[in-house]
C-alpha cells in the first residue's frame, strides 16, 4: 500500500515538477500569454474600425467587449476608457464611428429597423439623435468635420455608391477647443 501512495505522489510530483518546467521555459523566452483585460485597449475582444478625434486624444471603435457590437471610447492620454451615457442603445448595431476635431461629437452608423441610419452623438449633452430617419436610401461610412457642423457619407440614392454633405448649418455648438478661434 505504501508503493502505490508513493509511487502516486512520484507521478504527481513527476508532473507538476514538468509543468513548472514549461511554464518557466515559456516565461523566460516571453512567449506566455497575457491575462485578458477588458481595461486594456488591446484584448482578446474584437475591435475594429478605428477612428481618432482630431487632437488625437480619443480613440473610437466597435468591439463587442459587453456581448454586442458598440462603440467605446478611449482617451489615449489616460489609458482609460471613456463612460459615455446614452451612446450604446440596447441592442443595435453600430458601426463606422467618426470624431469630431475633441470629440465632442460622434457620428456613426445604427441600425434601426434593419437599415443603418446616421446617429449624432453629443458627449455634452450625453445623448444620441438620428439625423436621417426619413432617408430611405442604404448609406455607409459617415464622416464628421472637425468642427462638429459638416456630415458626409456615401449614399446609394442614384443606384451606385455617391456621395453626400449634410450641413448641421451655422446656429449649431462647434467642437472647438477652449480658448481657440473659428476660422
């Protein structure tokens, strides 16, 4: 009986002292794994289409982080993800994100009633609104003007891809930073 309990812990010694083995020859030439980190910008999730705000401050882009496709934000300054309220609806897919020049303002595409629409969201308002409910043509990659007032985006009104300006028009909050001009 004590052949087999010793001849037992000699396996599992045998094993343990393989698998320590491993692992330290795996550590020392760097090949072992990150742990995942849903904190970090880069993970075992799915992020794709990125974009920049255009001081280049906030990074955009669609992952599915939370079990859905949305949008997060990171600030590459802090090496934090930004909370952004309202800007994630339950259930819709969004795609193609565009900053504005601080990025206050986020353009992207969602789809309502299974054709993509253009939302706007407003980080100082913290809410989304569509911008083209009643268009009733397919669009894709929507782009948003430094300043928050310009919108373009291809549009496939005449039977091909084209592509269009929507003019958010004068009277609107530009995204300009503290202190700074209009041209």
């Amino acid at each position: 009986m004590q052949s087999s309990i010793g001849s037992g812990l000699w396996q599992t010694f045998r094993f343990w002292g393989v698998g320590v083995s491993l692992l330290t020859l795996l550590t020392a030439c760097g090949e072992a794994p990150a742990p995942p980190s849903a904190v970090s910008l880069n993970s075992l999730y799915n992020d794709e289409q990125p974009a920049l705000s255009g001081d280049g401050r906030l990074l955009a882009f669609i992952t599915n982080r939370n079990g859905g496709t949305e949008i997060a934000v990171y600030n590459l300054q802090t090496r934090q993800f930004v909370q952004l309220r309202g800007l994630n609806r339950t259930g819709a897919i969004a795609q193609s994100p565009s900053l504005s020049r601080t990025g206050r303002y986020i353009v992207y595409l969602v789809s309502d009633r299974g054709r993509p629409v253009i939302a706007l969201y407003d980080q100082a308002l913290e809410r989304s609104e569509i911008l083209n409910n009643s268009y009733r043509h397919w669009i894709r990659n929507p782009k948003i003007s430094p300043d928050g007032r310009y919108i373009v985006f291809e549009t496939s009104r005449r039977g091909q891809w084209d592509i269009e300006v929507l003019d958010r028009g004068p009277n609107i909050e530009f995204d300009i930073e503290d202190g700074s001009l209009l041209p």
